[in-house]
C-alpha cells in the first residue's frame, strides 16, 4: 500500500480519536467543580464519572462490526456528527445532577470511537507494522492530557460551560477534516453476519484473555485518570487546577508508553512484553494500597503504573491485529468493550470502599488482584502459576 496514504490515515484517525476522548473524559477533571457547584457525595461523584464509560464500552461492539464492514470513514463521520448533539446541550443544561447523567450517558459514545479507528488504521498496515501504527493510534488517549490541562482551568475561569464547549468545537473541526481527507484502506470482503464475525469467541480462549488483559490496562488508565482529581484534590489537599495537572501527567505517560509498547512488541514479541507489564502494574498497585496518603510515593507509582497500563494497551493491540486479521473489527470491539467496562467499574469501587471504609486501599488492592489473575491466564499452555510465566519469558 501507499506509504503516505497510509501515514495519512493514521494521523487524521489519531486526531478524531484524541478530539473524541477529549469529550468522553470530561467528566473526570469537571468532578470537584461539579462536586462542589451541586453539593455532591462522592458515590454520587463516583456515578457521574462512571455513566460516560459505560456507554462507550457497550457500543465499541457494534461500531467496531460496523467500521469493519462499511469502512472506519463512514462511521467516524457519523459517530462525530451524533457527538455534537450531548455536547451542546450539555453547554447549555448543567445544573442539574439527573441532566448531567442524561447527557452523560449519551456522550459515552465518543468512548466508542477507539473500536472504530482500529480496523480503520489496520487495513492500511502490513502486520510487522501493525504493533506500532496500532500504538501511535492509541496514543489518542492523550486527549485525557488535554482535558486534564485545559478543563479544570476553563471551567474556573469562564464556567462549566466552557471545556464542553471546546470539545465541541474541537470535534466539529476534526469532523470537517476527515470528511475531506479520510480515506479507508483496499481491504477484503468483510463476513455477512455480525453472528460470523463474532465466531473467534467461540473457538479462542486468547481472544478472552485478551479481553480481561485490555480490562486491566485501559480500564485501569480510564479509572485512575477519571479518579485521580478526586484523591488529590479530597487526600492530598492539592487545588483542582493542579489536581488537573497532575491527572494529565498521568495520562501523557500512559499516552507516550502505549506506542512505545507496540514498538517493543512488533521487536521483541507482544505476548512477553504484556507479562512484564502486568507484573509492574500487579507490583505497583499493591504497592499504592499502602502508600497512596503519601504524596511523593504515590506520584512515583502513579507515572510508573501509567507507563506500565499504556504499553500493555499496546502490546495487546498488536495481538489482537496478527493473530486476529480476518475479525480485527469484531475482536477489538470486544476487546475494547473490556477495556471501558475497565474504567466504568473501578470510580464506582473506589466511591463505595471509600464510602464504606475511609480508605482507598482495598481498590488498589483488587486492580492488582485482577492483573494477577489475568497474568496466570495469559498462556494456557504453560502451568498457571507464577513458574509458568517466568518460564516463559525464559523461553522467549
């Protein structure tokens, strides 16, 4: 294929997908304006950020089959163009808690947008190529670093109204770009049937542990993103602006590892550097359930589970595009839907073990309790247990 067609593509998918995730994690830098504007508790807070993700995660299903078989322009078109429906009446209707849940929940579409640009990026890559395009792509969640920079102080300075506006904006030009330039790939048939399409679950044990593995490391950089404003802001005391700050460092580590790690995975293979990553994240979060009150120790664990969640997301893309070519649209919209049930479920945990204990601890704990569960069953046909992992980096 053409070199700079396909450089192209990628580059205008990576921008739709950053203006889409812009918009879809709003909510998280807006929580302690919004907490505090309607007189919040924090499960309250908890269903806020969560409702956004859930959505999101639920259509990367469908629009993933869809963005397979008509092509990732068409659905990216419409998918930006339904975005600016929540967005606008969220700019105007925000005082109210029922309104924000309303509009919140339709927004979540925006999450979507990753199982779309997926399939859209692959079919213009040969599969040595793939680890990597599929990481720069994914480096569109650095849309979280941008509202994490810019929310906080826009809603201070001019109103709630103002950062959802921008992303409003933001996605209208981008809408009007790919309109113009967007181009799918030559690519085979699709299959007729989003029942066929979805037959590698059925007969894949890795397409599931894939599944739990994206739940761990994007569900876990979803979480920690939309949560962290709360703990520093309700822990360590810090302002929202520079809670803001902080959240959006998080994330451009995230964002900066996850092509870092389809580079290392198209080099030195995806499986071994996933292990590694969730042996990081198993260690760390563990290490953050008793550490997380101290405020040098829990920016270290942070930047470096960060590091750690963005180079897993890359790695098991890259899987997921070599050993799944003929449904990358179907697999990653599963894949996908795991990852942002990921981040639904952990802010609603964290609200009820903080409400429930005072503490954040037993969260933590359970994000590094499930990346060990899903590091035994990363490779089946080796012993479950830590042995068998080891043994297998050996090998590779």
């Amino acid at each position: 294929m053409n070199q700079r067609s396909a450089w192209k593509a990628l580059f205008i998918a990576t921008l739709a997908f950053t203006v889409c995730f812009y918009g879809w994690t709003l909510y998280g830098p807006l929580a302690p304006s919004l907490q505090k504007s309607l007189g919040l508790d924090g499960l309250e807070v908890s269903w806020l950020v969560a409702i956004p993700v859930i959505l999101g995660s639920l259509m990367r299903i469908p629009l993933g089959y869809l963005s397979q078989r008509y092509g990732g322009r068409r659905i990216f078109i419409g998918l930006m163009t339904f975005l600016l429906v929540p967005l606008f009446a969220l700019a105007v209707w925000h005082a109210s808690y029922v309104t924000l849940l309303a509009f919140g929940f339709l927004l979540g579409f925006a999450g979507a947008s990753f199982a779309v640009g997926v399939p859209f990026v692959s079919n213009w890559f040969p599969p040595e190529r793939r680890g990597y395009a599929l990481g720069v792509y994914g480096a569109g969640t650095g849309g979280t670093v941008l509202a994490g920079m810019t929310v906080p102080a826009l809603a201070d300075a001019y109103g709630v109204w103002a950062p959802i506006a921008m992303a409003a904006a933001l996605i209208a030009v981008t809408l009007v770009i790919f309109a113009f330039f967007g181009v799918d790939a030559p690519a085979p048939a699709s299959p007729t049937s989003i029942a066929s399409t979805f037959d590698v679950f059925r007969t894949s044990f890795r397409a599931w542990v894939l599944t739990l593995g994206y739940f761990v490391t994007f569900g876990g950089f979803v979480a920690m993103f939309l949560y962290l404003p709360q703990i520093l802001v309700g822990v360590h005391l810090l302002t929202k602006t520079d809670a803001g700050f902080r959240a959006a460092g998080f994330a451009l580590v995230a964002v900066i590892a996850r092509p870092i790690g389809g580079f290392l995975a198209d080099r030195l293979g995806a499986e071994r550097v996933l292990v590694y990553c969730l042996v990081l994240i198993t260690v760390i979060a563990g290490v953050l359930s008793f550490t997380y009150t101290w405020i040098i120790p829990f920016t270290l664990c942070c930047l470096t589970l960060g590091a750690a969640l963005g180079a897993g997301s890359g790695a098991i893309f890259k899987i997921v595009g070599t050993e799944f070519p003929g449904s990358v649209g179907a697999v990653t919209g599963v894949v996908g839907a795991a990852g942002g049930l990921g981040g639904f479920f952990p802010p609603l945990v964290m609200g009820f073990v903080k409400t429930l204990t005072g503490s954040y601890s037993v969260g933590f704990a359970l994000l590094g309790l499930v990346s060990m569960m899903c590091l035994f069953l990363l490779v089946p046909r080796k012993p479950h247990s830590v042995h068998g992992v080891l043994s297998k980096i050996g090998d590779d």
